[in-house]
C-alpha cells in the first residue's frame, strides 16, 4: 500500500420545521451526546406518543441509503450509517471543531428494522487520508480537527467519514457532532440522575478546562449514586486507570439513568427550554425533515434488536513516536464490523451459551470474552466447568433448542467447520449443566484467539 507522507504536518497541541421536529431532534441529539445511541433510540421510540398523543407521522421522503457498492454494511443500499462524534471543547476555545473525545458509528437498517452502535477508541492509531491522495498514521481523534486546519476537501467532517471508511470500510452517510459542555446543564435541568455504579472510580487530577490547578477529583463507590451535571460528564468521561472499553460502559450507564429521568411527565415543561439552551452545541447534516423519519424508523426498532459492539477489544495499547497510541489488528476489527453488521439473527434467536473446555488448555474464559465481543448479548454465555470425559480432539457445538443460526455463528467465530454443530439427543441430557439452549465443548482445533492478536509493535495496516 502506498504511504505518502509529503504533506504529514503535526497538529497543534489540543487543550485537551416545526416546534415536533425540533424538540425530537433536541432529545435525540442529547442521548448521542452522552455517548449512548441506544440510549436515544430507546428515546426516540416513545418521546412521539408522550408528547404528541394520537399523532402519526409519515415519512415525507426515501429514507438515504448506506453502502450499496458490497462494502461493510451493505444491505442492498437500504442500511443508514452516522458517525457521532463528541469534541473534546473547552469554552474558552469558542466554536473551533478540536479534537473528539467521543467517536461511534450508528448503523440502522429500515428493512429488517434494526440497528446497532459501534464504539471506537479515540486513540485507535489509523491511517488519516491526506489531501495529496495519500494518508499518514495518526491517533482518530484528530482526524476531524486536522480536516479544518489543513483545509482538506469537505472539511474535518468529511476527513473524519473518510478516515472511518479507510479503516473499517464503513460508508458514512450522515454525521452529528456534539459540544459537551451542555451536558452538564442538562443533567442538572432534570434534578441529577440516579446511576448504578458496578465498580469504584476514582480520578484526583479531572479537570474541565485543564488548566493548571483546576481540578475536580472525582470518586464514586459501587451502589446508586445520585449525580449532579458536573459529577455525571465526569464520570462519563474520565480515562484514569480504565480503558476505552470501561468508559463507553459508563457513559451507557448515565445515559439510560438520564433516559430513565427525562422520560418522567415532569420534564414536559421543560422540552422547549432544553431545545432552546442547546441547540447551539449541534452540528449535524441531518436536517429538520430527515430527522423526522430517523425518529419514526427508531420508533419501530424494538430493544432488543439493537446490538452495541465496540473496537476496543480489537486494539492494544502501545507508544509510537512517543505517543500512547492504540494499535489495531486489522483482521479482528473486521470480525466485530462484520457482525455490527449482521442481520440480528443472533438477537432475534436470543440464545443462551455454555461453554465447557475439553481441551485442557483453559480456554473457557477467553471463549467467553471473545464470543460476547462479537455480538452474543453481555450474560448469554455462560462458563462452565470442564467435561467428566476429559480432553477431546474436536469441538462440539450441540443445539438443544434448534437455534441454528447461533450455533452457525459459534462453529463461525471458533474457527470450526460447520460439522462441528449438531442436535442435541436423549443421550447428551447430562452434557449442560443449566438451562442453556447450546452447549459448545471446546475442543483443541478451536480457535480463541484474541482480537487484537495481529497487532504488532510498529501498524496493524
């Protein structure tokens, strides 16, 4: 593959319709900003029948399309990809695009009425095309600020579509762009929020403007802790001692307890205020029609046919160029694109997974991670102690339930072939050790390897 590097320039040092139309796009746009699609598709299906009873909008246009070309996510042209990015602003730097602290694809199918998010890792290393028809190798959060400064085609934003499609071959048909710092007055127009905190987190250095001695240490203990604005874009966004993985989980956790909170009658009152506080923190090419028909697509896009996937289970951390950078394997990412894209099947089929180890080697938990990193929902598979029988030569993948197309995924995902599945019999009533609709024995041809096992020291490119 070609490298031009003859126009590579350091960026600088970053400092870190109608009244219904406007009001659905407020409430959308503030869960995108928290970080959680799902958290505003959820919204969205409910927020017309809550506050425009016995109404039912049409669509007024052909919804765009996504990929129609075979690429990642093509689904005959009818898929709809929109990358959300969350800036990394302070307000002392105005209205300049800087840096994202938050990046996420939200791919949606009108067809199958489904959808899913991806969560990428701000410090993914990728190749950022260049405006000479070359790329050069840069962290992804700086894609959209390099586009604005360096005056490439389209601007930042369509640098930031470019680079996404460069490196996971995802068309991106829409983008939105959200400012941060209304999230704390958002928060804090709803009273606080009621978060379930799993794990303790502690950061003594978080600081908003990062400014030398402004700082606000940040500590929360397991349990339900009530937040106000400041404490919960805190808690969202703090990086010490946890990954990007960790952090994406926790911006989920605020936006379904801000979900929970707006969703209440009491904020009614408040709809148009919000809209009219914050919707100078939008920026998006989506305009006041179109968002019309996002709200009425989401609106028949059931829970539990929504999939949230994240790359950082595909990258590894590393220093390049005296950079903390993350490292991609190419052919990992490509698993959890591919099954970002998948026809929710394996939702649909809603499958339950034991899986036991009979080669010896330990491989329960690592089966366990990678098969929930690549679409089975957190808590539907389920380790379990090895077989009485001892070690054994070929995986088995045996069915109870006729959920055939999970099983299909899981000989897929381990690296065995298709004759691995089969249907369970009388015989096998001792094989599962609880209710699971599948029991997968791992055999020694199976293949656990982790996701970001091809990436190297220097690129995964």
């Amino acid at each position: 593959m070609e490298r031009n590097h003859s126009s590579l320039r350091p960026l600088p040092a970053s400092p870190g319709a109608g009244l219904r139309q406007r009001l659905l796009l407020a409430l959308l746009i503030l869960l995108f900003a928290g970080g959680a699609a799902y958290g505003a598709l959820v919204l969205v299906t409910r927020v017309d029948s809550i506050l425009f009873p016995g109404t039912n909008i049409t669509l007024p246009f052909t919804l765009p399309g996504g990929d129609t070309d075979g690429g990642a996510g093509s689904v005959g042209g009818r898929r709809i990809n929109v990358l959300v990015m969350g800036l990394d602003r302070r307000p002392r730097e105005g209205d300049i695009l800087t840096r994202t602290d938050t990046m996420m694809v939200v791919t949606i199918d009108p067809q199958t009425k489904t959808a899913g998010i991806l969560g990428i890792p701000r410090d993914m290393y990728v190749e950022i095309p260049n405006e000479d028809g070359g790329y050069f190798e840069e962290r992804i959060n700086t894609a959209l600020e390099y586009g604005e400064i360096y005056n490439y085609p389209g601007g930042g934003r369509q640098l930031a579509k470019d680079t996404i499609e460069r490196n996971l071959g995802i068309k991106i048909d829409h983008y939105v762009i959200i400012d941060f710092q209304g999230f704390e007055e958002v928060i804090d127009s709803l009273g606080g929020i009621d978060v379930d905190v799993p794990d303790y987190v502690y950061d003594p250095t978080y600081s908003e403007t990062e400014l030398p001695g402004d700082y606000f240490p940040l500590e929360f203990s397991p349990g339900l802790q009530h937040m106000d604005g400041q404490n919960a874009l805190g808690y969202a966004r703090t990086r010490y001692n946890s990954s990007d993985l960790d952090r994406i989980q926790r911006q989920q956790r605020v936006i379904f307890a801000a979900m929970d909170k707006a969703l209440s009658l009491d904020v009614l009152p408040n709809a148009l205020d919000l809209w009219k506080k914050y919707q100078h923190t939008i920026d998006t090419d989506i305009n006041d029609v179109e968002v019309v028909g996002f709200a009425r697509l989401a609106a028949e896009i059931p829970p539990d046919r929504i999939s949230a996937l994240s790359l950082g289970p595909c990258t590894v951390g590393a220093m390049v160029s005296n950079m903390s950078v993350q490292l991609f394997s190419k052919e990992g990412c490509k698993k959890i694109v591919d099954a970002l894209f998948l026809d929710q099947e394996l939702l649909a089929e809603n499958a339950v997974v034991e899986v036991r180890d009979g080669s010896g080697e330990e491989m329960t938990e690592t089966a366990v991670d990678l098969l929930t990193n690549l679409g089975f929902p957190q808590g539907s598979v389920i380790a379990s102690d090895p077989p009485a029988e001892g070690e054994v030569a070929k995986t088995e993948i045996v069915d109870y339930t006729g959920k055939t197309y999970s099983s299909g995924k899981l000989a897929e995902w381990l690296g065995v072939p298709p004759t691995a599945v089969r249907a369970a019999t009388p015989l096998d009533a001792d094989l599962r050790t609880t209710d699971a609709d599948i029991v997968v024995v791992l055999g020694a041809d199976a293949d656990v390897t982790g996701l970001s096992a091809d990436s190297t020291g220097e690129s995964s490119q």
